[in-house]
C-alpha cells in the first residue's frame, strides 16, 4: 500500500490538494499495479517562517508566492 507524503507552503487551495490527490493516486496505480483504494496521498502544509532554503526563511526569499 503506498503511502505519499507531500510537504508544501500553507495555502493551497482545496481544488488545487483535489488536482494534486488525484494525479498522484493514478500515477501511483498506473506504475505500481495497484487499486485506488491502495493509495493513501497525505498533505502536510508548512508555513514559509518555517522552512529555510539557501540559509534564508522561504517568508523572505519567497515573500509573494
């Protein structure tokens, strides 16, 4: 049973987490062989004060996205 664990900034929308379920649980079916009931998608959305790259904060390197 593949369990997927995506990691992103706060604020996507809830159609945009439907698109993204979706795409991954039939790519997950299509490469692994497996039932749609087999997969399991979970979003974690973390906000960018809490997450760095390039020793700088995503809220200052990324301020409009």
């Amino acid at each position: 049973m593949p369990i997927m664990r995506v990691e992103t900034w706060e604020g996507i929308t809830k159609a945009q987490k439907l698109d993204l379920v979706q795409s991954m649980t039939e790519t997950a079916c299509r490469v692994l062989g497996c039932p749609r009931e087999a997969v399991s998608v979970i979003i974690v959305e973390i906000p960018k004060e809490n997450w760095g790259a390039a020793g700088e904060l995503c809220s200052e390197r990324f301020p409009d996205q």
